[in-house]
C-alpha cells in the first residue's frame, strides 16, 4: 500500500518535498509516484516500512528523481532487529537482514541518495540504542528517528518483544542520551510520539505520531497541552497516568519527523 504525503509536506515548510510511504515494496507503483513527484518537487523522499528495494530497482527510482530513503532498523544485531519488526504489528514478514540493510545504504549512497534511519523504542531494545546508534553511523545515515510505537488494544506483548513500547519513564531517558549523543555525531535527530512533558529541554526533537493522542486529568493544566501529542488510551490502561507532569515546555518545531531531516 502506497501513501502519498506531498501535499502534507507543503504544510510543514518544506514546499519542495514530496514523501511517500509503503509498506510492501511499492513495485510500479512507488516508480510511478517518484517519477510525478519529481516534476513538481525538488526533493522525494521514500519511506520503507518492511522492505528494502531490489538494487535494480532503487536505480530506478534514483534515475526517475528519489532523493531520499528511508529504512527501519530496530537492532544493532539480525536477532534483536529481527525480533522487534516481527513484534511490531504492521510486520508480518521476514524482517530485512543488516546486511542487505548494509549493501542497501551502501547501494543508496554511491547512487547520491540520502537515506535515513527510523527505530521504535522497544522492551528488547531500549537499553541497546546506544549500540543502535554505531550501526547508524556505520550505515551513513544522515537522520534518526526514534519512535514510540503504536499499541494495539487488548493486544499484550509477549516477553523480551514489544509490540508496544516500554513504559515512558523507563525508556525515554535511553532515547534522550542516545539522541544527544546522535547529535553530537552530526545526525539530525527526531524523537516522534512520545508526549512533551518527558521530553524536556529536548522538544525541538519532538514530533508527532499520525494520529492525535488523548490526555488525562493532569494534562488540563497543563501550560504544553495545546502543542502535546498526549498519550493513546491503550498506553493508559496498560501503565496509567503516573508519568505525566504538567509542565512548561517549549513546543515542537514540526509535527513530521522527514521536516526535520533537513539533509534530505
């Protein structure tokens, strides 16, 4: 399934980017939409969410206008990476190896594609970012993006697997120092889906997920809730409220992770 975003990134200051995401490769499809995007914009950016292109088949798309690419990596090692896309519930496949990631990235680089890294935060991984980081270095990316992910209702992740996140205060702060340390190394850096009030000094890192979150009680006093993604219902009754802080925090500079990523 193909998504075309091009007319949400003119409303996000970046009127020369188009971005399109699938989830199954995209075929003649995806082809398709880069070749047209290309007309109208000076930049297209491809998000993967479960696949990498065949290396034919990513000269193509670079030939026909791609600019950037974007690919998931959820461990520094095949076990770890594999174990938390096969525990994501929009993945129902045989994750991708590293080492087509590694040939994919090289592949995209020697082409003039940037590419670009997303991670969601999960019990297996969270304290394995750091490690995380090396590899994305390692690929040559110029952006990471750290997720929290979406929870399915009812849903219960099974042990050392996170289909849903870790509790928040328990791996933000993993997220926060690996991020600082992305920073540092010349990445641009997106934190995406995890509410303002955890996040600190760091909301310039702050993006939100596709779909608005709720709030709680505490959240009506809160100074940040108007520019705050909240938190799903879903997350409430699987850790509760105790968390979150009504507190004064600057609000994010974006609501897309690709408008950070100004290196596209």
């Amino acid at each position: 399934m193909l998504e075309h975003r091009g007319e949400a990134s003119r409303a996000e200051d970046r009127p020369g980017l188009a971005v399109g995401r699938t989830s199954d490769g995209g075929g003649d499809e995806l082809g398709a939409y880069i070749a047209a995007a290309a007309k109208e914009f000076d930049q297209v950016l491809v998000q993967l969410e479960a696949t990498t292109p065949e290396q034919n088949e990513l000269e193509t798309w670079v030939a026909a206008g791609l600019t950037g690419l974007s690919l998931r990596v959820e461990g520094h090692e095949q076990d770890l990476h594999a174990r938390v896309a096969l525990g994501t519930e929009s993945v129902r496949r045989r994750a991708v190896s590293i080492s087509q990631l590694r040939a994919h990235a090289s592949h995209a680089s020697a082409l003039g594609s940037s590419l670009h890294i997303r991670t969601r935060l999960a019990r297996s991984n969270f304290r394995s970012l750091d490690a995380i980081l090396g590899l994305v270095v390692a690929l040559g990316a110029r952006s990471w993006t750290v997720e929290l992910p979406r929870l399915v209702h009812g849903e219960a992740p099974p042990e050392g697997v996170a289909h849903g996140a870790p509790p928040l205060a328990l791996c933000v702060p993993w997220a926060l120092r690996a991020l600082s340390r992305a920073e540092k190394r010349g990445l641009a850096c997106a934190l995406r889906g995890v509410p303002l009030c955890l996040v600190g000094p760091h909301s310039a890192w702050a993006v939100a997920p596709d779909q608005r979150r709720g709030h709680v009680p505490v959240c009506e006093r809160c100074p940040s809730r108007a520019a705050c993604t909240g938190v799903s219902s879903t997350y409430l009754e699987r850790f509760g409220a105790g968390e979150l802080r009504a507190t004064q925090t600057p609000p994010p500079q974006t609501s897309a992770w690709w408008t950070v990523a100004n290196c596209i």
